[in-house]
C-alpha cells in the first residue's frame, strides 16, 4: 500500500506548474493572508472565480498555502530557539520524522556540513528549553548531540519574505486601507507579553491548519459563535499575537536554495548591520543569536547554488563589519512553519503547533 507521502507525490506530478498569474496571486497573500478573492481579483485585474479556483488548485497541490502561528507564548522569556542535531547516518530520516511530530518544532530541514538537522523551536524559557532538549529531543534513539542557540531579536523572517512579482499599483490595491501588519518583532507595536487563554489557542490552532479558514468553519469548529471569531481574530491579527504568511514551495517560487550563514559583528554596529541586510534581495532570515561566537544567523535564498557566490561577494561589500564563521546548504526542508514537506518541498499536512504543549511531550499511541 502506499503511504501518504508517496500518494502525494503522485498527485504532484500530474499538477501543472505554478505560471506567472498563481505567483502574483501568491504574493497578493503574502501582502494580505486573508484577503478577499474580491480584493486579489482587482489588483490582478482577474475575475475572482478564477483566482479562487487557481488557490483551490495550488493549495490542493501542496504547491502554496496560508498558515497562522502564534508569535510567542505570552511570556518575557519566551523566545525561538536554533537547535543544530547531530545524528545516526542511518537514523537521521526517521529522526527527522520524529522530531517533526513535537509541538514545540516550528520548522526542520536536513542540512549539510557537521549538523544534520537544523529546527527551530519555540519556547517559554531556556529552563523548558533544556527539558525538551534532554526529554523530548534527547530520548530519540540515534540523535548523538545536541547543540543551541537562543534568537535574542529577530530582523526578519520568512513571514516577511516576497516573490516581488507585483508591480506599484498592484501592492497599491492589496495595501489600500490595511493596517500596518504587527507581527511581534517590535515589543512596543505588539502585545507579545500579553498571555493567550484556550479560546485563543483553539483558534491559533485552526489557522495552523488553514491561515484563510472561514469564520463560519472556524466557529463551527471551535463551538463558538461567529461573531466571537471574528472579535477574536481582529485582536489576535490586529496587535500582532498571530502571525499569518502565504508559503510556497522554494521548487515552484524560482528560488529553490536556501543557505544559512552563522556571522558576527561587533555589538555596537550589530543592529545597523542587520539594517543594511534587510535591504538586499535574497535575505530571507536575519536573526540576532546567542550561545556561541557567532551572534548572527542569516537565511539566503537563491535562484541557484551558482548564484550564491555572488551574493556572497555582495555581502562582504555591503556590510564589511560583518564575519561569517560557517555556511550550512539546506538539502532538503523537512517541516516549514507546521507544515510537513515532501521531496519538492511541497506540503503535505499541517503539524498542529500547540507550542503550550509540556516540553516532555510524546506522540500519542
């Protein structure tokens, strides 16, 4: 018989590419997650059937989607956190399936050099950090070491990245009226220190499983009512306790590699550093780290694994103060963001992401 992933594939393959409409529709909901076919529909000057039936396509394939994560637990010393996994040869795919199960486990990728796994994490502390570490992580047969890193400010993310396939006046219709997005990174925009009750977690939940969930569905799911939903969604968005992103798998999107880059810069000229990566193309992650010499942590993507000498070299022109101690290649992403990949990258389900979940956490039987 064959298993989920292999059925998927299949699938797959019979799905067309994604043309130059599904990438503008895709970045249309990197702009505004939940936005109305109504709405994309005019930006793309497109009749909103068929943008509506394009996404129903795309997201059937696994090729983009729309999720919804909560941007920390509520806590001062919540945080993310890089865990680097050195492993069995011959365990570490089943590793990677196991670890891509935890609650905790916002993304996995397989990665060259000494690290074979690279996850992030989200935490409450670095106390519940060394219990998931020596419990949940640490009791996996074949995981040989261990090795963290505590993301002490985030510049960037993937929430933040773009295909940029949209002209002015196209950002202009999906940008019209919205509110500035919040999204966490600034503790004085959000209200990240603010704790999240059950009815906020069950609805954080659904859009794990759906980012574009309708209220209706989501109502009916959560036994509440849909007015209630809609009040909750417009506080948990609206003051950036939720972060929603449009995904696409890298194969389909053009930029197909990412590399991550462990650098330092002096303390004193780190944050203007960060300031001067944001600017250029290709920057996908910037991260402030600690626990260890590098207290930078940067994700490019690229058009090709050609290419990455150049912005390489682009780098070194742009931000001199900066020095890279070691490079990582991603073979292969795993888990992104609570959606579990196949080969192409493409998502085959959704992991539900209960970071509330106790750090010992163990599949259920």
């Amino acid at each position: 018989m064959q298993d989920r992933a292999t059925r998927h594939e299949i699938a797959q393959e019979s799905a067309a590419l994604a043309d130059e409409l599904d990438l503008q529709i895709v970045n249309c909901l990197q702009l505004q997650p939940r936005a109305s076919w109504t709405l994309v529909g005019e930006a793309l000057d497109v009749d909103p059937v068929t943008v509506a039936r394009r996404w129903q396509r795309l997201s059937s394939a696994g090729i983009a989607w729309v999720s919804g994560r909560a941007t920390g637990q509520g806590g001062p010393e919540s945080c993310l956190a890089v865990v680097e996994l050195s492993c069995s040869a011959a365990q570490t795919l089943e590793i990677a399936r196991r670890v891509t199960e935890l609650p905790h486990v916002l993304s996995v990728e397989h990665t060259s050099g000494p690290r074979s796994l690279t996850m992030l994490v989200e935490v409450r502390d670095l106390a519940f950090l060394s219990r998931f570490l020596l419990e949940s992580v640490g009791a996996i047969p074949g995981v040989v070491a261990t090795s963290s890193h505590a993301v002490t400010k985030v510049y960037s993310m993937g929430d933040h990245w773009q295909l940029h396939v949209l002209d002015a006046s196209q950002q202009a219709v999906m940008l019209r009226g919205a509110k500035p997005r919040l999204d966490g990174l600034t503790a004085g925009q959000a209200e990240s220190a603010r704790g999240y009750d059950a009815v906020d977690r069950r609805l954080i939940l659904l859009l794990g499983e759906d980012g574009r969930m309708p209220v209706a569905t989501m109502a009916d799911r959560a036994g509440l009512s849909e007015s209630t939903v809609r009040r909750r969604l417009a506080d948990l968005v609206g003051n950036g306790r939720v972060v929603l992103r449009c995904d696409m798998a890298l194969s389909d999107s053009g930029w197909p590699v990412i590399s991550w880059l462990w650098a330092s810069a002096d303390a004193g000229d780190i944050d203007e550093v960060a300031t001067t990566l944001r600017r250029l193309p290709g920057i996908r992650v910037c991260w402030r780290i600690s626990g260890g010499l590098s207290n930078l942590m940067l994700a490019l993507t690229t058009h090709s694994l050609h290419e990455l000498s150049h912005v390489e070299a682009r780098l070194a022109a742009e931000v001199p103060q900066m020095t890279i101690h070691d490079r990582s290649m991603v073979l292969r992403s795993v888990k992104r963001m609570g959606r579990e990949l196949d080969l192409h990258g493409r998502s085959i389900r959704s992991v539900p992401l209960d970071i509330w979940a106790d750090a010992a956490w163990r599949q259920p039987s």
